[in-house]
C-alpha cells in the first residue's frame, strides 16, 4: 500500500481504579473514527491507548477490595483492553504504566532530561489534594470548599517533593496556543486553557513520598525516598507508546502525535503541564488537543451512588458495537456534552441503521440476485444516473472536510445523508417491477453500496467490512469510493441483512 505520510493519535490513558463506564466507550469510539478515517486515506497510523496505574486511587481501590495493587490494575487493565477490542478501537500499541520494559526506561529518560535543564527542585510543600483528580488544588480554587470534579472534601499534604517549574514556560506556551501551534478543539477549550495561562501558573510538584506513594510508582532517579507523580509518568505514555526510551527510530518517525483526545475535565494536563514538560524536553508539541465532554445517562450524570454507570460490554453484547458506535457518534455532540439513552440507540439503531443504510443494502442486493444472477449489470446510464453517481464524490469530499475540521458527528450525518439519497433513488426508479431502467438503476445502486462499504469505514467499521465481504471487495482507500471498483459481471456474495431491528421495550 502507498502511504501518504504517518499521523499519530493517542486516546487518554484512563486511571484502572474501577471497570471501563460508557465515558470511556465514546472516547475509544471518537479516537477510533479519526485513526480509521486517516488509514483510510493512506496514512501509515498509530494509535495508542493504555491504563493508567501508578496512582494513589489504584492503591486506595486495591485496598478496598483487599488485593494487591498490582492484581488490581492487572484485572482492570484486562477489562479496558476488553472494551476497547469490543467497540473496535484500533490501537497498535496498549501501554500499561506498570510496564517496566515498555514504560519506565522512557520516563526515566524523560525525568533525567528535564532535570538536566535546571527544571526540577525539591521543596517543602503543604496543600489540598485530590485523590480522585490525583491533583493539588489552589483554595481559590475550589468556591465550595469541594473538589469541582467530584465534589468531595480534598485531603491537607506536607511533604518535600520535587517540582517542575512550570512557571517558566507561561509565556511560551500563550504564545504556542494563540497562534495554533498546539491547537486546541474546540475553540471554547482554547480560551478556557488561554485564560489559566494568564491567571499565571505556578510550578507543580512532580514526585510523592515513597510512604504516600505506599511505594507504588516509578522511583525518581537518585532519589529513593520518593515516587514519580503519576500524571508525569502517565503523559509520558503518550512517548513511551512509540517507543521513546526503546525503539527511537520508530518515535523519530511518529513524534510529534498529531492528535491527543481527551475528556475536559483533564484539559489542563494535556494543554498546560504536558507541552510544558515538552517544551522543557526539548521535544515538538502535538499538533492538536481534541477535548471532548461528559456523557449523562437519561439526563442524569453517570455515579456510583445513583447506580446508573453503564456498562459499555453489556451494550455491544446486546446490540453490537457498530449499533453503539454511531448512537455515540451521532448521538452525542462531538466537542460537547451529551446525553445517552439505550431507548435512544434502539430508535437510531432501528429508523436509522436499519430504515436507511440496511434497507438500501439488502434491496440492491436482492433485486441483482433475483433479476440479474447477482451479477453486477451492465448498462447505458441516463442523466439522472450521471446526477446520482456524482454524489459519491462530492459526499466523500464534504465528509473529508468535517473529518479534517473533526466534526465526526457532522462527518457522520453526511453519510447517512449519502445513504438516504441512494435509498430514494432506488425507491423512486422502482426497478422491482420497472423493468425498462431495472439494469442501470442496479449497477448504480452498486456503485453506491461499494461507495458506503469504504465511507463508513471510520464511524461503523464491522459493518463496512462485512459489505466489502459480500461485495467481494479488495481493501480500498478513501479515493477509491468514486471508482467502478465492481465491473458488470462481478459476482456478490448473497444478500444479507446488515442491523437487525431491535424490539422497542416500553
Ligand atoms: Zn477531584
């Protein structure tokens, strides 16, 4: 395959204190729409993803739970990775911070270089902390006394621990997010991480004590009485996963990433303290901060206490994960907050999925079966064949656009809208008993159905697969959906449904 350049993304490295909710399930879905639409246009990807396990809420759950630390991550890390095969994300590489062949030798690397810059020193420290964020919080900080994330008092440390000085590179950084040198989606974001910067920032401390730490984390280099602090150590996935520290001639190649996608409620990580360290480093800044927002169940925000998290494995078991998928693509605004409901998913699943695209699939192929020995046929086209067959190119061109701006939804809705308008096309040629434009309305139904087993690749890509099967397609590019990659005379698979409708519970 030619390769049209690399691109790079990564999703956040979630924290593996508790099982993967349906918060996660729309990132892995977010991230994994933009790597597959990039392959898609032949760009060599990778995509790294991971669990997050050098922190203080793994050692409290583990200690709740009665286990080690380490059995604690190693199931939770298991159940991540689980998701993120059942709902497709396609990553190349899933690093766990525990590892100490794959992880650690990078981030000591990393640690040794920003020290060697004169950024880190020691000093003794008393503030709030939240384990929960694993973050310290100013007092003006917190209006109602609580963590602003999740609501909980935050607990009073003091303890001499290293710090970065963050405080340096304010102004560097202001200046790199003004001008879109590291840009930051959406534009609300932006502002919100310009404003922190110019609020002026202060240097945040990098290590723990070993005794707070319960000895859990990766060791400072030459200092064996503390522990690295995790959200150092947690970045630093986003190098180690190319192989920073072990194999420099693939994160030569694939560094700077051109995509971070995170949740907002850790924006200032990735837009503040990460390029900072970074720039520090020595090393270029990613390209772009994708932040999406929170997903609510029912109207309701997802929490243990209201016992609503929902289980993203239950959903692709019952339903599929394609079916999830484009409930959280096109459900769920791209760069904002949303709601989700499974009554929701069973309705797109049902006059969407089903109504639009698997209802044009199936009757192409059943009407090329039943008139045409499921043979592609041939045939002298009309004006309005030209009209129709034009759309496929001018839909793959406008969905590229909203793919580059990252409006997946809008991406997404586009699609669809492709789809409809081959379904009314088909409808309104009524080839089943109008025989005299029967052959040409066919073959340019099958030029539409080959054009949606390439575009919907990124967004339902089982789906997309399993009509390039029955089509009897080779794999193709993003370029490749405008071309007659089924001459007349090629052979189909038999026709088969692709969504099944889903019974409406009351
Ligand atoms: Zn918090």
């Amino acid at each position: 395959m030619i390769t049209n350049g690399k691109f790079y993304l990564t999703t956040a490295i979630p924290y593996v204190n508790a099982a993967p909710h349906l918060g996660h399930a729309l990132e892995f879905v977010q991230t994994d729409a933009i790597a597959r639409y990039w392959k898609l246009r032949g760009r060599e990807v990778r995509l790294v993803t991971g669990s997050d396990e050098n922190s203080l809420k793994n050692v409290h759950a583990a200690e709740e739970k009665g286990i080690s630390t380490g059995k604690l991550c190693g199931e939770n890390a298991a159940a991540f990775k689980g998701m993120a095969d059942a709902v497709g994300l396609s990553y190349t590489s899933f690093m766990r911070t525990s590892d100490r062949k794959g992880h650690w030798p990078g981030i000591e690397g990393l640690w040794k270089r920003i020290s060697g810059r004169g950024d880190l020193y020691k000093k003794k420290y008393k503030g709030l902390y939240c384990v929960g964020c694993e973050s310290f919080y100013e007092e003006s900080e917190l209006p109602d006394g609580v963590c602003p994330e999740h609501g909980k008092k935050l607990e009073e440390i003091e303890e001499e621990n290293y710090f970065f000085k963050l405080s340096r590179y304010g102004k560097a950084l202001e200046e790199l997010i003004e001008k879109d040198e590291m840009l930051i989606l959406p534009e609300a974001r932006k502002n919100e991480v310009l404003g922190f910067i110019r609020g002026g920032l202060k240097d945040f401390s990098v290590s723990r004590s070993v005794s707070r730490a319960k000895g859990w984390g990766l060791p400072v280099p030459g200092d064996p009485s503390q522990i690295m602090y995790v959200w150092f150590d947690a970045l630093g996935t986003y190098l180690t996963g190319i192989g920073y520290g072990t194999d420099e001639e693939e994160f030569g190649k694939f560094w700077p990433a051109d995509v971070h996608v995170i949740g907002k409620g850790i924006l200032r990580f990735h837009a503040v303290y990460w390029p900072a360290m970074l720039l520090s480093a020595g090393l270029p800044l990613p390209k772009r901060v994708f932040v999406h927002g929170y997903i609510s169940v029912e109207g309701r925000k997802m929490s243990k206490s209201l016992g609503n998290i929902v289980d993203p494995m239950a959903l692709v078991a019952k339903y599929g994960a394609d079916p999830l998928r484009y409930c959280l693509l096109g459900g769920v605004p791209t760069f904002s907050d949303g709601d989700f409901s499974e009554k929701e998913l069973v309705a797109r699943n049902n006059n969407e999925l089903v109504a639009n695209l698997g209802n044009f699939a199936y009757r192409t192929q059943k009407l090329i079966e039943k008139f045409h020995g499921n043979a592609v046929p041939d045939a002298e086209l009309d004006a309005e064949d030209g009209a129709q067959l034009a759309k496929i190119g001018e839909y793959a061109g406008r969905i590229s656009a909203e793919m580059e701006k990252y409006e997946l939804r809008r991406g997404l809705e586009l699609l669809m809208e492709l789809s409809s308008s081959f379904n009314k096309y088909l409808s309104d040629r009524e080839p089943w008993k109008n025989e005299g434009k029967r052959a040409q309305t066919l073959y340019v139904s099958s030029r539409g159905l080959s054009a949606l087993a390439i575009l919907s690749g990124p967004f339902l890509p089982f789906t997309a697969e399993k009509m390039g099967r029955g089509l009897g397609m080779e794999k193709a590019l993003w370029e490749d959906a405008d071309k007659e990659l089924l001459r007349p005379g090629a052979k189909l698979e038999a026709p088969q449904q692709l969504f099944k409708k889903i019974e409406e519970k009351r």
